[in-house]
C-alpha cells in the first residue's frame, strides 16, 4: 500500500508574537515495513529547520521564526509505502514466549515502557477492576486482544469530552474521549498488569465505506510487546490491528513523547486549524 499523505498545522495569534522556537515530529518513521519515499516540510513564515533523532528514535525537526508575525503555518508532504500481514490473533503464547517475559532481562529492557507516567496514570482501582472484567492476563497476547475490545466497546468516541491534558485516570469515568485518550488507558491496563506497552502516532487511512475512526488529525494507538516477536500495534478506538492502514510517525511512553507540534513563543492566545490528507495512490 503506497500513501501520500498532506499535514497543515496552522496558529493563528491574537497579536503579533516573535521569537518563536519550535519543535515538530511529523516525519513517518522507515522501519521493516513502512518505508518513506518523499517528505517535504513548508514553513510560513520562512525558516530554516534542524534535524536529530530523539531518544524514542523519533525524526525531529526545529526552527526559530525571530520575526515577528500573525500565522504560523507548517505543511508536511509525504508518500509512503507501506507492507504488513496481520497475525497477532494467529499468534501462540508458547513456553519460550513465557519465559522471556518472566524474566529479569526483559523486564529491565523494557522498564521504560512498563512505568506509569502523567498521561497513563490509573488509580490501581481502576486498573484492578478493569482487569477483572477484561479476564486472566497472564497470557499477554490474548489479554491484550480482549482489552482492546474492551475499551473499544465501553469507551464512546467524543471529540468534546477530553483535551489534550487529559489523562487516563480522568478519562475512564467519563467513558469517552479520542483516540489519544483510548491509547492512554489501554497503556496504563497493561502496564499494570506487567505488559509493556508504548504509544504510537501517526495517520489513519478510512478509505471508503469505512467505520474506522480517526482520520481528522493524527491518530493514536498502542503497541504492545510480544516476546521473541516484536512490538505489535493494537487500535483500541476502533478496534483493530494497527497494519497497512495506519502510517506511523513516532513512538513513545506516551502523549508527550510525540506531540506533533511544540514550541514556545513570546505574545497573546492563539487559535489552532488542523489538516489532514492521507490518500491511496497504489496499492
């Protein structure tokens, strides 16, 4: 599946504002099965960006607009190429599989992605009774495929119920939220239960006739460990794995790991318009 996918992010201030510093992540990641043939960043006003690779293996570009000005628009073109085969549901929790996971090694390679943060907190109460509902997790795959469901089926996709500050433990009494706020309660479950588990983000492609939900903007999911395999993506907004539909930018413990877009600018409000394009040119 090849993709070519149009990202604009553009701020309008309420005054003039100068020295403005940014930090963007938009660029899709190229690993065994996505491959990125063209990207291209605009930035208006005019500036000149610098790249470096985070600590999440994430691209990362930043710019300095010293000038001053009302809009700040930054366009990414990209077109990908994408190749995956789903298996996770064929998948058998075997002895060795079981051995890995229980094992000190393991764990410690893996800490980063099974300690709570800010956005994937969840009272142990929560985790415990959601647990108890989702079923034994002491087989991680299997646990991980029902608890996608179970989010998925109990959680109501609402633009209007969270915010992008939203954490996990705020989110699950509401029973609703986006996409951002799925991935953070479904990470928070696993890694209670000894799972690591990493947020991943990127695009969405619905194409058409199509339930899946999460196009308008990026799109967030889960990705989930399985010894001697790999990292697995698991989609609990719309319940699915996550495999030539979704076009990954960046991974991470979390939100804000990232975040598209981040900077700091000297002046008033501003008011964000997001664009999101992602269209099949061959398949």
């Amino acid at each position: 599946m090849k993709y070519q996918i149009e990202h604009t992010n553009t701020f309008y201030y309420e005054n003039f504002v100068d020295q403005s510093m940014n930090h963007i992540r938009l660029k899709p990641r190229n690993d065994e099965c996505q491959r990125v043939l063209s990207y291209r960043t605009e930035i208006t006003p005019v500036s000149v960006t610098k790249e470096y690779t985070d600590l999440w293996g994430n691209h990362v570009e930043t710019f300095f607009i010293p000038e001053k000005h009302e809009h700040l628009r930054v366009k990414t073109m990209s077109t990908v190429s994408i190749q995956k085969s789903p298996f996770i549901r064929m998948i058998r929790y075997s002895d060795e599989m079981k051995e890995i996971f229980h094992s000190s090694l393991f764990k410690r390679h893996y800490l980063a992605f099974l300690n709570e943060t800010p956005y994937t907190f969840m009272y142990k109460e929560q985790i415990a009774a959601i647990t108890k509902t989702v079923g034994d997790p002491t087989d991680p795959v299997q646990f991980s495929i029902d608890l996608m469901k179970y989010i998925h089926d109990t959680l109501f996709y609402n633009t209007a119920t969270t915010d992008v500050s939203t954490k996990a433990y705020e989110a699950w009494p509401l029973q609703g939220g986006v996409c951002q706020d799925f991935a953070h309660i479904m990470i928070a479950v696993l890694r209670g239960n000894g799972i690591p588990a990493r947020y991943a983000s990127g695009y969405l492609y619905i194409g058409e006739n199509s339930a899946l939900i999460g196009d308008a903007a990026t799109h967030a999911w889960v990705e989930v460990m399985v010894p001697g395999i790999g990292w697995v993506g698991l989609d609990p907004t719309n319940n699915v794995e996550a495999l030539e539909n979704h076009i990954r930018i960046g991974t991470g413990r979390d939100y804000a790991d990232v975040s598209p877009l981040q900077g700091v600018y000297r002046g008033g409000g501003q008011e964000l318009d997001v664009s999101v394009s992602v269209t099949l040119i061959d398949q």
